[in-house]
C-alpha cells in the first residue's frame, strides 16, 4: 500500500473522532512543550553563567595571600603577609605563559561627598588591572602608572558608587573624600553587575593607585592579590603551575609544607559552571520527559481502544487481501501522525512559554535548534513505541473472528 495512500486514511481515522484525537495529542504536547521551555531556561542559565565568568577577565588567574593557623586556629586566606609587590614583578619577568598582572590590596573605608556618604571597597592596583579584566569605561579614564609613582590621590568608581553618592551630579573631576583624603574621579566604569563567583557587586568598588592605598590608607606594604592574565585558555593551566613554583622558591616554602599562597584559574570555575549547568539542563529535560512517557501511554490506550472499535474494519480489508504488514503498517502510521502532529504543536507552544518566561520572569533563556530537532524526533520516537504493541495486535487479530466480530 502506499505510502500516501496510508496518512490519507490515517488522517481520515483520526478525523473520525476528532475530540479524542486531541485529548490524546493533549499528552505529547504538554510534553514537548515542557522539554522544550526547561531545555531553554537550562541553556539559558548556562549561557549567562559563562558570560560572567567571561566578564571576569581574559584567561585569568587569581593569586592570593594564603591561609595561616594561630594556636589553633586556622584564619582564612589573606591572612599571611608574604605576598609582596617584587612577587608580581617576578611573576611577570619570569613566567613564560603569562601576557600581563596587577598587584592589589583592599580596604574598607568610609566615603564623602557633600552631605551624601557611602561605605565601600577602596582597591588599590595598577592601570594595567582594567585591560586584563576587559572592563570599560562610561566616562573618563584609568589612573596613569605617573599616578603611581607620584603616589596621587586619584580613583575610579563603579556604578553602585556613583549613584549612591553622588546621584545626579557628575562625578568626573569631583573631589571625594575617602577616610578625610581628598580624591579626584578620573574614570567611572560601566556597569558590570554581580560576579560569578561569589555574588558581590562588582559596581561597589572604588580603585585607587596601589601606592596611594599602601601609604595613605592602610599603610600595609603587603599585597592582599595578584591579577594574572596568561597568553591563552591553555597556557593559562601552565601559567598556573609556574606561579605556584616561582611563588615558593621566591617564599622559601620548602617540599612538603603547604603554601602560603593560592592560585586560582578561571578556566576550572568556566569549566565547573558548565558542567553544573549541564547536569541542570537534563535534570529540567528529564523532569519534563515524564510528560512525554505521559502522552505516550495515551497514544497506546486510545490505539488499543480503535483496534478494538476497528475489528470488523480490520477483518474485511484482510479478507480482500491485506497482509498482516499493511494492517500493522496502517495503525503503526497513525500513532506517529498522532504524536508528530502533537509534537509540532508543543514545540511552537514551548518556544513561545520560553520567550514569555523572558518577558515575564526576566530568566534568561536559550531556544536552541538542538533542542527542537530532538524534541521532534523524540516525540515520533514515542509514537514509534507506543504504537508498536497496538499495531501488532491488529495485525495479529483472526481475519474470520474479526469479520463475526460485534
């Protein structure tokens, strides 16, 4: 029989009741739909965590002050104060796989302008520090390295910082005070938001040159971090592995005692925030996929109930020479039909939920062709499947008790 032939009259008996035939599409698509919005938001979440850590910086390493126990108590890192300024020089000067690094340390400090005050992170680094974290500027500049080295009361300030004190005014050429020193603003950066990392604002932050925060506010000549950006993704993982060994020669650590130090690679946070996302895109898709088993259930009772309905039907068209093959053939195409067309429904349903949760929710969300594709061809593989059993029993049904049949 052809092919043709076939969904013609597939599409005649679905036809014949058409109530049924949606109830039982009714499953495939809640289904699909389902996959295809958590598929969405899974990708979506993935995409976005992946452009943070981006935001970060250029294949970046994170050097910092280590962790140090007092009479049995361990403190946390930035206890130990070995990490000097010769360090990130050193770093620079002596490890192959890294392009460029920042020195830094951090402050807490009290700041006024006019009447409003604010209470923020002072950083004190180098110019260098925005190129290797790739961040912009709204308006004004970077410090100079002369800033530096003149030890200038000069800072940059985030967007956090800038609306919270000084509101509609300008800030650029303002002078703020920070702990009572007079502060120029040269440069206000773009908005950035929170980190990837740890959930901080990114925009609550103040940065100064290193010299001015080491001699000026806390005094402390020690670094609290180091900000490395290595040539490449790859050599970022050589890069790491020449820090830590130059840190402890350069530290007198000797084998077999820990470090005083740490090394971070953003590259293993990329790689675990995708992973993580991963495992959370087909746990949302598993959950989803139960609707679909759902509907595929259906699919193989209403068949049944149409076998059983359709047993004289059957009878005859064996009697005029139908074989067992275009019997099972005929009821097999219709649970496709039933599940394709349920399918395509449930996926426009699914692409316009994912783009609603965006407008609705704000969550970011990715409808990608990958998902689609399998959306579809799962869908017709659970026609396939459910529709088997049905099929065969059709096709197995006695031609002369099917034609006594009542």
């Amino acid at each position: 029989m052809e092919i043709v032939a076939i969904l013609r009259i597939a599409m005649r008996a679905l036809a014949r009741n058409k109530m049924r035939s949606a109830l039982t599409m009714l499953g495939i698509i809640i289904g699909v739909a389902a996959v295809i919005a958590m598929v969405s938001v899974g990708q979506g979440a993935q995409a976005q965590a992946q452009q943070q850590i981006a935001a970060m910086g250029s294949n970046m390493l994170f050097v910092g002050s280590g962790t140090i126990s007092r009479g049995g108590m361990h403190m946390g890192w930035g206890a130990t104060k070995t990490l000097i300024y010769e360090d990130e020089q050193a770093i620079v000067r002596e490890c192959p796989a890294v392009k460029a690094a920042a020195p830094g340390a951090t402050a807490s400090a009290q700041v006024v302008f006019g009447n409003d005050n604010w209470n923020t992170r002072v950083n004190g680094t180098e110019p260098q520090y925005f190129d290797i974290r790739t961040w912009a500027f709204q308006e004004g500049a970077s410090f100079s390295q002369a800033d530096g080295e003149s030890v200038a009361n000069v800072a940059v300030i985030g967007e956090t910082v800038r609306k919270n004190l000084f509101g509609a005014t300008d800030p650029l050429g303002q002078t703020m005070r920070i702990n009572n020193l007079p502060f120029k603003v040269v440069g206000v950066l773009v908005t950035k938001g929170t980190s990837a990392a740890g959930g901080d604002d990114q925009d609550d932050n103040i940065f100064v040159p290193i010299t001015t925060l080491q001699k000026k506010i806390t005094g402390q000549p020690w670094l609290r971090w180091i900000i490395v950006s290595a040539v490449s993704r790859q050599g970022s993982y050589i890069a790491q592995q020449q820090i830590a060994s130059l840190l402890r020669d350069r530290h007198r650590i000797r084998p077999g005692s820990d470090d005083d130090f740490f090394v971070r690679n953003l590259a293993d946070m990329a790689d675990l925030a995708d992973q993580q996302s991963r495992l959370f895109t087909v746990l949302l898709a598993s959950i989803a996929s139960i609707s679909l088993i759902v509907g595929g259930i259906g699919i193989m009772n209403i068949m049944l109930v149409s076998v059983t309905e359709r047993t004289r039907e059957i009878g005859i068209r064996m009697a005029i020479g139908a074989t067992e093959g275009d019997v099972q053939q005929q009821f097999l195409i219709e649970a496709i039909v039933l599940s394709l067309i349920g399918g395509g429904i449930g996926i426009a349903i699914g692409i316009g939920v994912s783009y609603l949760i965006t407008q609705t929710l704000g969550w970011p969300v990715l409808v990608s062709t990958t998902a689609i594709a399998a959306a579809a061809l799962f869908s017709g593989a659970v026609g396939i499947f459910f529709g088997f059993y049905p099929a065969r029993k059709a096709a197995r049904l006695d031609p002369i008790e099917a034609l006594r049949y009542e």
